[in-house]
C-alpha cells in the first residue's frame, strides 16, 4: 500500500511541474520563448546545492569542492543567457551538507530512464523532501555514485539534478545539468554546452537561449 502511496506520488509531482511549466514558457516567459536570442533584459536563476552524507564514510566531496563548477556556470550563463546565478536563498552560501540522513538509495542513483524510474520511488521521495525551494530554483544534490554517468537531470519534470563526486568537482558538468533542467537536451557540438561528455566547450546556439530563458527557473526577480 505504501509503495502505492508512493508512486502516486511520484507521478503527480511529474504532472504539476509539467502543468506549471507550459504557462511560464508560453505566457508569463512568451518574450523569451520567442526572442530569448536577444538575451534582455537580464534574468536571474537560483541553485542550492545539497551534499549528501554517507552515515559509513567521510564525505567524498565538501562544498568548496563545487566552487570551480559555480563560478563555471556563472561565468556561463552572464556570458550566454544574460542570466545571474544566485544562491537559492539570498545571503546564503550556494553549498552545504545535508544535515538529514539520506537513504542507500538516494546515495546511490541512476542516469537516464532509470532516474525517471526512481522518481516513483523512495529516492524521488526523498529528493522532493530536500528541495531548497518549488517550481522555481533548482537544487543539485551532491550524491555517492550514478549509475553510468557523473551527472543528471530529468529535464524540466523535476527541480532537481545529481551530480555524483567526479561530476561536482568538473568545471562544467554543473551547468550542463541546469542547462537540461531548463529544457535543453544534448547536441553534437563538442564546443557546446550541451555536448554529453567532460570535453564540451561551454558555447551555446541561438535557439537554446530561447528556450533556456523561457523555463519556468529563470525569472525577471
Ligand atoms: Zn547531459
């Protein structure tokens, strides 16, 4: 029955995101769904990133180890988007360790279609519970291992992305996986931002900046 409960969950976490989403792109962002190649006037977007303990072991990663991946995506998103990276409470540091103890698999996630999986299950449950904030910021989450990648996102259906110990101390893996969060998918462009491995530049095409500027994360306050 629990498990029921759960999946109930999961799936109507999925659907609001999707109904919040579709007006921030197509009425309250229209300007910037159409015309976000312009980049103005500057928009703003807010992350928190959340470290997940390990109860057996010291933790892999501690928040300076993000620092080289924050200034990364804010150098990135000014340069191509006109949009300000933010802590996701202002005043406060972009990095901490999660005081709650997080479950097996939570610590332990999946990439890809299995991350969509985990949604409707105890690890999405999780997630939901430790967001630094709904609909609008986004929270990474800093965890001990994804199954054959270093970062993830479920794209715009979620207001979280993972980024295992590998992905959080890689410059740019971070904002790759904001990137997706705010509806962009991967292309073959090496010197892309949007390119699926370590050795992407962080360059971005006219039509990205349209739809990255109309997600529903990147606002005019
Ligand atoms: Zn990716």
């Amino acid at each position: 029955m629990e498990k029921i409960w759960i999946r109930i969950k999961g799936a109507t976490r999925i659907l609001i995101r999707i109904i919040v989403e579709v007006p921030h792109r197509f009425v309250i962002n229209i300007f910037d769904t159409l015309f976000g190649f312009l980049s103005w006037p500057e928009k703003k977007i807010r992350v928190g990133i959340f470290i997940l303990q390990d109860p057996q072991t010291n933790p892999a990663v501690s928040p300076a180890d993000l620092d080289a991946a924050i200034e990364y995506a804010k150098t990135s998103f000014k340069k191509n988007f006109n949009t300000r990276l933010l802590p996701h409470k202002n005043m406060q540091p972009f990095t901490e360790m999660l005081q709650k103890k997080a479950p097996y698999e939570a610590l332990n996630t999946k990439g890809s279609i299995g991350a969509l999986a985990e949604e409707f299950k105890i690890t999405g449950s999780f997630f939901a519970s430790n967001l630094s904030g709904l609909f609008y910021p986004i929270t990474a989450f800093v965890v001990l291992d994804i199954d054959h990648a270093s970062g993830c996102s479920l794209g715009p259906l979620t207001d979280y992305v993972t980024l295992d110990p590998v992905g959080a101390k890689n410059a740019s893996t971070l904002a790759h996986e904001i990137a997706h969060a705010c509806g962009l998918w991967h292309i073959r462009s090496k010197s892309n931002l949007l390119w699926r491995t370590f050795s992407r530049g962080d360059e971005v095409k006219w039509w990205q900046k349209n739809i990255f500027r109309g997600s529903r994360h990147v606002t005019y306050w």
